[in-house]
C-alpha cells in the first residue's frame, strides 16, 4: 500500500489571517504531497516497508537499508512531521487543561514558556522544526533540522512549529519573528493535551 496524502482537517482558509490561505495550499497539496510522493518512490522496490504505519517506519531507520535510509529519512519524516503539524492547529479555541498546569511547573509561567519556544525557534538556522515533547514525565523544548522527529530519541512530540521558509514565507517574507507570534493565536491545545495525558507516565 501506497502512503497517501492525508486531507487537511480545514479549510485552506480557516487560519486567517494568521497563516494564509495561499500559504495553506502550496504547502499541503504541494509541499507534503511531494514527501508522499518521493518516499512511495524510495520503497518501491521495499515492500516489505510500504504497509508500515509512518511513525514505525521513522522509528525504525536503523533497520531500513543505507541505500535508502537518507530518503526515508527525509521524506518520511516530511510526512510525518506535517501530518503531525496539521493535527496541532486551529482558530478561536479556548481551552483549559492539566497541559497548562505541567507549562507552570516546569517553567514557571505560560509566558515564560512562551518566551523560551520562540528564542529556540528563532534559533533555528535553515530549515527545521521547534517541539514542545515529553521527555520521560518531562516538558523539554527541542529543534530538529530537515524532517528529523524526536521520536527518534524516544521523546514524544507535544506541540510544533514548522520554521522551513515555505511554512510562513508568502506572508512573512523574512519576518520569521512575527510568524511564530501569530503561531501562538492557532494552537490546538485541546490536541495538546490530549496528546499529554494520552503519553503522560
């Protein structure tokens, strides 16, 4: 079976005007679908690879062949890393939940998780990622370059930010800054807590 692209769970338009819906198109039906695309090619010729669920072939690059290894990799993990992605946006949620009481403890205030998030994500030279995981029982912020996922490190992802340049580069140009403070106003944190009592030890 064939990896397929998955649909987006809103319209192009319903992040307005955060991210736009330009930005929403060329990104999911051109950008992850060129990931499918590539990775269905790279396992062609491995089928014993193609009816793996995404997260289990990502977790388990040690034992996919050298020869294919980087384009899985890489292509894999765009797909996952993007399903992943969409699955923690939204608009006009409000929402309460233990995820803020861990936020607290760990940093002492949302605000200052806030500001920690966006120092890491400005920090990210080239493309990659910021996470908000679970470390163990530990809220840790992590970057990732390219499509790596940190369940690759046995951290369970909590929350993301996709810092590529075709994530944000149609409206912000290179105001990455003000990117991730509108990425602030479409967080599902309804998905984020589930995701935090579901990994939760």
């Amino acid at each position: 079976m064939a990896y397929e692209l998955p649909p987006l769970p809103y319209k192009y338009d319903s992040l307005e005007p955060f991210i736009d819906e330009k930005t929403m198109k060329i990104h999911h039906d051109k950008h992850h679908a060129s990931y499918i695309l590539k990775l269905n090619q790279t396992l062609k010729n491995y089928p014993e690879l193609q009816d793996k669920p995404i997260e289990s072939l990502i977790q388990g690059l040690e034992d996919v062949s050298e020869e294919i290894r980087e384009s899985v990799k890489n292509n894999g993990g765009g797909h996952l890393n993007h399903t992943f992605f969409w699955s923690i946006l939204t608009k006009k949620l409000i929402f309460k939940g233990e995820i803020f009481n861990e936020i607290d403890k760990t940093f002492q205030t949302f605000e200052n998780f806030k500001e920690e998030f966006t120092k890491s994500a400005m920090n990210v030279f080239g493309s990659g990622w910021t996470w908000l995981v679970l470390d163990g029982n530990q809220l840790k912020i992590l970057n990732t370059s390219g499509h790596e996922n940190p369940i690759t490190h046995g951290k369970i992802p909590l929350l993301v930010i996709d810092l590529w340049e075709h994530a944000y580069y149609l409206k912000y140009q290179n105001r990455k800054n003000e990117y991730i403070e509108s990425f602030f106003n479409i967080i599902n944190w309804k998905k984020v807590n589930e995701l935090f009592l579901k990994y939760k030890i």
